[in-house]
C-alpha cells in the first residue's frame, strides 16, 4: 500500500496569515486593511463564522468592522448599509455571511457591494473577469484549494482535474483556476453519468458536493491528489456530532498520493484568502489612486 501524504492545511494557513500580517505592517505608510462583516439574524453556524472572521483579521493587524441586524432587517435596509460600505474609505473588504433571511435576495445583496471591495469575490462582475483571465477577486475557498494543490504540484499543465460539484461558491471558480493552470477540467454533478468512471480518471480531484464520505477510496486514481471541500456534520456515534468530508477519508488512504483532511485541511484556508483578499483589494484601492 502506497503512503498519502496529509495536506495540513492549518498548518499552512497559519503560515500564510502571519506573511498576511507580515505584509500588513510593510503597508503601514499606506493606511490599514478593513474588512466589514455583516451578519444578519442569529444563525449559531454564522455568528462562530463571522466571530472567527473577526479575530483573525485582528490578528492580522488589520480593522475589523461587525455588523450584526436583526432577522427581520428589510432587503432596501440592507442594501443601504452596503451602499454606506461602499463609500466608507476605511472599508477596503465587504462581506456579507450567508445565508440571508427569506425576505432578502441574496443575489440582489451581493450585485450591490462595489466589485473592488467585494472579498467573497461572488460578484457578477469578479466572476466575469476571472473566466475571462482579467485579474478579479476569487472566491476564497477555491483559492485555498488551488494554493494547497501548488504546494504539492507545482506544475499542473496538462493533468486531468475533476470537480465535483457546480457551485458559483466553488465548483465553478475552482474550475476556472485549474483551467488557468492548464488542467484538462471535467465539471462532474448531480447530473453527470459514471460519476465514480470520471473520478477515476483524474489527477487532481476536488469533491465540492455535501454529500458525508460520497467519494469512495476505489473512485480515486492511484496517486491522485485529492481536495476535500466537504464539511458535513454526522453521527459520531458517541450521543455527539463530528465533522467528514466528501469523500471517505480512510478508503483513500493508501490510494491517494496526497489528500486534504477534514476537519483541517481547506476549511482554515478559507478565512487566510478571505484576509489575503482584503490585502489586494486594499492595495488595488490605495495603491493604484497614488
Ligand atoms: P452546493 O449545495 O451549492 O453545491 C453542491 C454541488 O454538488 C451541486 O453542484 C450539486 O449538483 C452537486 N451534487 C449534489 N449531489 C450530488 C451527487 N450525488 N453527485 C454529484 N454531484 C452532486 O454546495 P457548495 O458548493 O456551497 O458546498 C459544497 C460543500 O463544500 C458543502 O459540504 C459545504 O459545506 C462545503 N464548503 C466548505 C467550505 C470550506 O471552507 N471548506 C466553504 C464552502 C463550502 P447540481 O448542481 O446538479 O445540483
């Protein structure tokens, strides 16, 4: 049986918010990095989100604005507040945490925070410029992913990468950024005929699904390397809950040249790109005006 290495995504996410910090002392003379969060309502899964949002921006010496309203906020209420973001200059990053109430569309939320502070990178027109290879903000999941994957492959030109999952939040950006690092891309759902025939061919395969431990060891190429965006909470078994990924950890083990745990692989790179993504909108607001 073959070893798969462990991608320790929170050992590297550490790594990478203290250059964060590092790079947001050298901007000192330039202003600080602000990043706004909004939370409405109190969803318990949201409010330990936007907490740990909150203090690791902190720490990474950067502002941190919370705006916590209540459930029944109107959508023209919320949407002012964005537009008061949009034109505060200490708010270099806006983030809205979903889900929203029923009453407010998420995507007319999202259409109104200004492209260049919009560190989700869930904006329209983010989105355009990444497919169409225009420098954009990226959704900070698949951004993580595509850093884990060049720290173990430096090159990926020409290997096969699978996607599971169609998401505009992950399946479909991570496809674009593998594209960018000229994978051949397969785009599987829930739709998709010989979902366990496409895995096996890939490379590189990023399970983006829900679906607890869907993704079974004999779906994976030996010596794959394989990213597990998945956080589904079952059964422990012991009267309390735990955390799995999409794909069924132990039967890749052995397989899989390379796989990303869960909990502790790509969920801490999340909240370091949500901190590099205000860096670079700061540095395109600030810099690019001087
Ligand atoms: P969505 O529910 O928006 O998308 C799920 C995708 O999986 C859809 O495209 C769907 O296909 C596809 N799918 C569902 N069932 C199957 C199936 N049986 N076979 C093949 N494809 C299937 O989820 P997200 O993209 O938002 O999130 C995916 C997972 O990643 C979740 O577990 C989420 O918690 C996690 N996540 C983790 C983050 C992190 O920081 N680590 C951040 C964001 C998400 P179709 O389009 O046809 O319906």
């Amino acid at each position: 049986m073959a070893e798969t290495k462990i991608i320790d995504g929170k050992a590297f996410a550490e790594n990478l918010c203290g250059q964060i910090a590092a790079e947001v002392g050298a901007l000192k003379p330039h202003g600080i990095p602000g990043l706004a969060v909004v939370l409405v309502g109190e969803d318990p899964a949201s409010a330990v989100y936007v907490r740990n949002k909150a203090r690791q921006t902190i720490a990474a010496g950067m502002n941190s604005f919370e705006h916590r309203l209540p459930a029944s906020l109107s959508e023209d209420n919320l949407i002012a507040l964005i537009g008061q973001l949009n034109r505060d200059h200490s708010v270099h990053g806006i983030l809205v945490q979903l889900p929203l109430p029923p009453q407010i569309s998420a995507d007319k939320v999202l259409a109104a925070i200004d492209p260049t502070k919009d560190v989700d990178g869930f904006h329209v027109v983010n989105a355009g410029r990444l497919a169409t290879g225009l420098p954009a903000l990226v959704p900070c999941t698949p951004l993580g992913c595509t850093m884990l994957l060049k720290s173990i492959i430096p090159n990926m030109r020409g290997l096969k990468a699978v996607v599971i999952g169609r998401s505009n939040i992950v399946g479909k950006p991570m496809a674009q950024l593998l594209l960018q690092q000229d994978c051949t891309v397969v785009m599987a759902h829930s739709r998709t005929r010989n979902i366990a025939e496409e895995c096996r061919q890939a490379d590189i395969l990023i399970a983006a699904v829900g679906r607890p431990q869907m993704i079974r060891g004999n779906w994976i190429k030996p010596g794959a390397a394989v990213i597990d965006v998945g956080i589904n909470r079952v059964d422990g078994g012991n009267g309390k809950s735990k955390l799995v990924g999409d794909v069924a950890f132990d039967e890749a083990l052995g397989i899989a040249g390379y796989i990303t745990p869960v909990p502790g692989g790509v969920g801490p790179m999340t909240i370091a790109c949500l901190l590099q993504n205000t860096v670079t909108a700061f540095k395109a607001q600030r810099l690019t005006q001087a």
